[in-house]
C-alpha cells in the first residue's frame, strides 16, 4: 500500500489543475493565432487572464491552495 504525507491529496489536486491550465493556456494560443472577430477575441484574452492568474495562484503555494472552506461564526 502505497503511504502519503497527509495534505498530499491537495498537491496531486493542484498538480492536476495545473495541467488543466495549461491545456486551457495552449488552447487560447491557438484561437488567437486566428482569424477572429473582435468580440470572440475578447473572450479568449478574458479565458487566458483568468487561466493565467489561477496558474500563477497555484505555482505561489500549490499544497495549501486547496483547502476546505469553513464557515465562519
């Protein structure tokens, strides 16, 4: 049985939603090397922003990114 560091499952989380990101990232590349229409070009850059600014929260501290939200009170 394969034994992990307790709060692993969070840095595999992040890993994974890293490379999502990048997919996302590649993706917004190859739109925007097109043809597109004005309107369809401000969505992409919107997409890419986003999807860079999440990467970059996630690469600044990828195991304590995903923690459980508590109510407060």
């Amino acid at each position: 049985m394969e034994r992990r560091h307790p709060g692993s499952e969070r840095c595999v989380l992040a890993h994974d939603l890293n490379n999502d990101l990048r997919v996302i990232l590649k993706r917004c590349a190859l739109l925007e090397g097109q043809a597109l229409d004005v309107e369809s070009n401000k969505h992409v850059s919107f997409i890419r922003a986003a999807a860079e600014h999440m990467a970059e929260r996630i690469a600044q501290r990828p195991c304590d990114y995903v923690q459980p939200r508590t109510k407060a009170g």
